[in-house]
C-alpha cells in the first residue's frame, strides 16, 4: 500500500501535502512510542479501508482512484 503512495507522490507531487495531511488525520495513536517511529496509519485500518472499499483487506487501488480520494479527503478537510 505504501508503495502505492510513493509511486502517486513521484508522478503527481502536487499531492504530497494532500498525503501528508491525510496520513496526519489517520495517524496511530502513541505513533511517536512504536517503530517505525512516524506518523501513518496503522495496518489494520488500512486493511478495514481496502475491505471496505474493494472488498478485499488485501487490494491494491489504482493510482487513479488515490488521488480522486486524495483530493476528496483534502477538500473535505478545508471545508470543516
């Protein structure tokens, strides 16, 4: 999944602040007291999101559809 992410940063960096910002929004709890010592979302959420979403906790999305919820996810936080 992550990889996904660095591939979509390289091709469209216009979108880094929009990933920054969500993986602050979705960050662990006590992220600053376990390896790898960053910010991110913690595996089982991501795995949630995937069923949720595809239907499979072990689904890759498309690029395509990262960076439309990318976009989303960064409106929506302007808006509140």
């Amino acid at each position: 999944m992550y990889r996904a992410f660095l591939l979509l940063a390289l091709r469209r960096p216009w979108l880094v602040p929009a990933m920054v910002g969500m993986a602050w929004c979705a960050r662990a709890r006590g992220w600053y007291r376990r390896p790898p010592f960053l910010p991110v979302p913690p595996a089982s959420f991501l795995r949630w999101r995937m069923e949720t979403a595809y239907g499979d906790p072990d689904a890759q999305p498309p690029l395509e559809d990262l960076a439309r919820f990318l976009r989303w996810a960064r409106h929506h936080r302007r808006t509140f």
